[in-house]
C-alpha cells in the first residue's frame, strides 16, 4: 500500500522493485515535491500512466520497466525538464513519445 508516502515531502529516490502491487500509481506520490528518482518495476501497476505524472517536475530519472501501463504515454510527461533517463520498456504503450 501507498498510505503516508506523500507526507514524506523530502523524500529524494523511491525504489520499489519486484513486489506485486496491482494497482496504479497513487495520487499520494504526486505529492513528493522534491522526488529525484522513482523506479517502480515489474510491480504490477497497470492502466494509463496518469497524467499527474507532470507534476513531478523535479525528476531526473523514471524508471516504470516491466509493469502493464497501456494507453498513450500523456504529453504531461514533457513538463519533466529535468529528466534524464526514461525507462517506459516492457509495457503496453501505443503512439508515440511526446516531446
């Protein structure tokens, strides 16, 4: 489960590996104000990566490998300026990046 991750605002790099969650990314990681690195892999998440994901604009790493997120990757994503490795592979992804 997710409850209190968002109250830890300091919080830098949240990994989170190998363990089935089923579900989608919770609304509480959208409030990590100063998240750098969040790496949740082969986790089970699925649908539509939500579009919050912009809000995360201190991110420099993305790291969403393995998991079942389908639909179009949100143009959202573009607001993440200092993002510097993006890892979306071994998903259900259609369309294209958005710049």
């Amino acid at each position: 489960k997710w409850d209190g991750i968002g109250m830890a605002t300091g919080l830098k790099e949240l990994s989170i590996n190998d363990v089935y969650m089923d579900g989608q990314l919770s609304d509480e990681v959208f409030e990590l104000a100063n998240i750098k690195v969040l790496r949740c892999q082969f986790v089970g998440m699925h649908g539509p990566l939500p579009t919050r994901i912009g809000e995360l604009t201190t991110l420099e790493r993305l790291n969403l490998y393995g998991n079942r997120f389908d639909s179009t990757i949100p143009t959202e994503i573009g607001n993440l300026k200092k993002l510097h490795i993006l890892d979306l592979s071994e998903n259900d992804f259609d369309g294209i990046l958005p710049a």
